[in-house]
C-alpha cells in the first residue's frame, strides 16, 4: 500500500490577538489506500478541525496537508466529506440531491449514465423507495444515508466520515455501520472516520487513532485493529481479543483525559502575576 493523504507536524489555531486557541499542535497521521482509520476522542478535542484540514476545507498554520503528494491541496471530490448535520437542500428531492454531486464531477457522462450512477448509489443505501421525497419527509438516519449516498456517488479516492452517525439512535447508527462496512468491502475505498464511540472504530476499522484533549491537541498511541472481517457485532462481544482491545483503548483514552484535566487544574493554581499599578505619562506640552 501507498500513503494516500498525510499530515506532517501539523499545527491550527482560532482567533486573533490575545484570543488565539491553539486547537491541534504538531499532528503527524498518514493513510495508506484502501485503509480504514478511526480517530477516536473526546468533544471539543479538535476531530472536526482535523476532518477539515484534510478536505482542504481549511489551511494549516504550520506544516503541511499532502494528497497525493500535493501540498495543501485545495478542497475537491477526490476527498468526498460526511458531515454529521447532513448538509442536504431541502428543496431537492432524493434523487435531485444526489444527481446534484453525481452532476458536478461526472459532466461529461451521458444522462443516462448519470441517472444510473444516482439509482445505484440511492438503491445502495437502501433508499430506493424514498428517491422523490424531500429531507423533510425523512428520519434522521434516512437524510444521512442520502448525504454518504451522494458522496459516495462522486467516487471519491478518500471517504471522510465527520461523525455521521452521532445524532442518530442506537437502532438506525447500527444499520449504517452495518452499510458503511458493507460498502468500504466492496469499493476499499480509504476511509477516515471520526469518532467518540470506540465500540464503532473497533467495528470498522483496522487503525485506531485516539486524539488527546484539547487545546493543543495531538495524537496519541495507535492502536491495530486485528480481528477477523467480516465482523459481528453480535460475535464481537464473545470475542476475547475485542475485549483487549476495547479495554486497551478505553483504558488510554481515561489515563489521557486524567492527564490533561491534571495539567489544567496545576495551571489553574499557579500564582497569578501581579503588574506594577503604573500612572499613565503626562503627555501635556507647555
């Protein structure tokens, strides 16, 4: 395998003057095509920010995004995003929503090709019945099988999974990672998904890479998902080497999060520095 799409010594940052929050610091993550990873962490750890900067969506501060060997390549449908709010028109049928992407990257195939490549990635998520309904005539796991079918559609070279299951009950979140690794086995497409559920990374993929607590955020320990594919969720939970790992994992992720809460609570009482009470200069001309 190659490395598909890289971060080298990565560094983001918000704000501006005295406000800045350094969100990741120095992050080093490569994935080889045909990989699936899972970037486990905390909320508000920096998993978005890190989804953005390989889609290109956003810009590096310090080092370097590389796709393809390309250094911080602008945003484009070789690396087709799943964002956890669905981002659907909801003015545009099923159907309409995903001719829209299939449209946009696949110009120059015929109509027919194109309504094809639409039915076959709606009917690939089990959507078929639903092609002329509108976002709002669906359930919540439905409007996210439309959005993975759009992407999907477009034939990205990297699938960025957003934490697209999050808001969805436990019910629907396990159909669609039934779906998600059902299709990763068919296309291998490389994927990346972001994920606080350590259950769901050990379901799908065969990297898992936590990212420690913000701010400054890096990542942490990997750790290799070695058990048998097909998986069942069923079978994993008699499985002994799924209960290593998941303590393995689980058991990193609470000695981060101890760590970093100990770090913010030594700076929380450290002496503050008291300034001079200084007068402002007479700046009067005689």
């Amino acid at each position: 395998m190659s490395t598909i799409l890289e971060l080298k010594n990565v560094s983001k940052s918000f704000g501006a003057g005295g406000n800045v929050t350094e969100v990741l610091r120095s992050v080093d993550l490569s994935l080889e095509e045909g990989e699936f990873v899972a970037i486990v962490g905390f909320s508000g750890s920096g998993k978005s920010t890190l989804v953005n900067l390989l889609s290109g969506l956003l810009k590096p501060d310090r080092g370097e995004v590389l796709f393809k060997g390309t250094k911080n390549p602008e945003p484009g449908p070789d690396r087709g995003v799943v964002f956890q709010n669905y981002s659907l028109l909801p003015w545009l049928s099923v159907y309409e929503n995903v001719r829209l992407g299939v449209d946009q990257v696949m110009g120059d195939r015929t109509a027919q090709e194109r309504d094809e490549r639409v039915r076959l990635y709606v009917d690939m998520v089990s959507l078929t019945p639903a092609l002329s309904k509108k976002p709002s005539e669906l359930s919540g796991g439905m409007r996210q099988r439309v959005s993975l079918a759009r992407t999907l559609a477009m034939s990205p070279d990297v699938l960025l999974l957003d934490e697209p299951l999050g808001a969805l009950d436990a019910l629907t979140r396990a159909v669609l990672q039934d779906e998600i690794a059902n299709i990763w086995a068919r296309d291998k497409k490389t994927v990346l998904l972001v994920t606080n559920d350590v259950d769901e990374a050990l379901l799908l993929a065969d990297r898992i890479v936590p990212l420690k607590p913000g701010p400054r955020a890096t990542l942490g320990q990997e750790f290799a998902v070695d058990l048998e594919r097909p998986r069942d969720r069923q079978g994993l939970n008699h499985d002994e080497r799924f209960k290593t790992l998941r303590n393995e994992v689980v058991g990193y992720l609470n000695h981060v999060r101890s760590e970093s809460r100990a770090v913010a609570k030594s700076n929380a009482n450290k002496p503050k520095v008291e300034l001079p009470n200084l007068e402002p200069a007479d700046l009067r001309v005689d």
